[in-house]
C-alpha cells in the first residue's frame, strides 16, 4: 500500500469526529441501483461502499482530499474531494443534471457519467459507467448550460484515474 492510499485507509477506517463509525451499504441497495439504472458498478465500489459507505472527508484537521485531472488540452487542474457519494445520493445527483424540471435547458453531464464525488460547489469526479469506458474516473465543473453546447463539452472534462483503485491511491489530504 502506497502513502497516499495508507492516508485514505488510515482516514476511512476511524469513525467521524463525532465517534459515528461508516455506516456499510447493504448489497441489496447496491444491486437494486444497478437494476433501476441499467449499469453495471465496478466491483471495487461496492466493496467500497460495502465497506465505509458514502463519506464525507472533511474534519477537523482534514479539509478535504484532494487528486488531479488532466483535461485534453493539457492543463492540469487539482480537485477536491470532500465526498464520495453513496448510491442515492449519486442517483439525485444525476437526475438534478439530466432532468428539465430542474430547469435544465437539457442534459448537463454526457451520457453514462455519474457524479462520484462533491467538492464545495459543482465539481464532481465522475463515474464513468459507459460500456467502452467502464470504471473510468473523470472530473467536471458543472455549468449551467447543456452539455455539448459551445463552450461545454469533452474538452471540460478531465481524466483522473483509470478505475475506482487508482482513483483512491491518487487522494492525498489537504490539511487545515
């Protein structure tokens, strides 16, 4: 196990500052969120949640995890973990960005992405749950604009890590 991943673990594996300890998914609620969404999960988010759940990463010391993106033009940007979602709340998630009565003007993440994580605002690391592409982690600043319109599309979205493990292995704590 690397440093970075040693710090995540480390992290997970004590109960929140106010002494309550991860609260597991039930595999159950994992398999009834593949059904109802047509996807297939990697397997190393479900043992995840499985494991420690959805969980927020602040604290009083930790102010976040953070890992970086590679958008296509090269830049580089760092991005905020301070929650991975569980499965509910990623499935809201979602449909807040893909359904019109949320005032969309139309489907604001691509097909097959699901928000993975949250920062402060409307960065998300996201699920890539698309055939070709499975398991894929990748990171977007939501805009109010439907995704693919001019100045919102694959050149906003960046590559963080090749699958959910590596995508752990890349957080490392931002300290307050």
């Amino acid at each position: 196990m690397d440093v970075a991943n040693a710090a995540i673990y480390r992290f997970l594996e004590e109960p929140d500052e106010w002494g309550r300890p991860e609260e597991p998914i039930a595999a159950g609620e994992v398999e009834e969120f593949e059904h109802s969404e047509g996807v297939v999960l990697p397997d190393a988010l479900k043992r995840y949640w499985q494991r420690y759940g959805g969980r927020q990463f602040n604290s009083k010391s930790i102010f976040t995890f953070q890992t970086k993106a590679l958008f296509p033009n090269g830049k580089r940007k760092r991005v905020d973990v301070g929650v991975i979602a569980d499965p509910r709340t990623m499935r809201e998630a979602r449909q807040r960005y893909m359904d019109p009565l949320y005032n969309n003007s139309g489907p604001r993440l691509p097909a097959g992405l699901y928000p993975l994580t949250f920062d402060s605002g409307y960065g998300h690391c996201l699920l890539d749950l698309n055939t070709e592409s499975h398991g894929r982690i990748l990171h977007i600043t939501i805009k109010a604009k439907t995704f693919g319109d001019r100045g919102y599309g694959w050149d906003h979205v960046g590559h963080v890590a090749d699958d959910f493990e590596s995508f752990l292995a890349g957080l490392t704590p931002s300290r307050l």
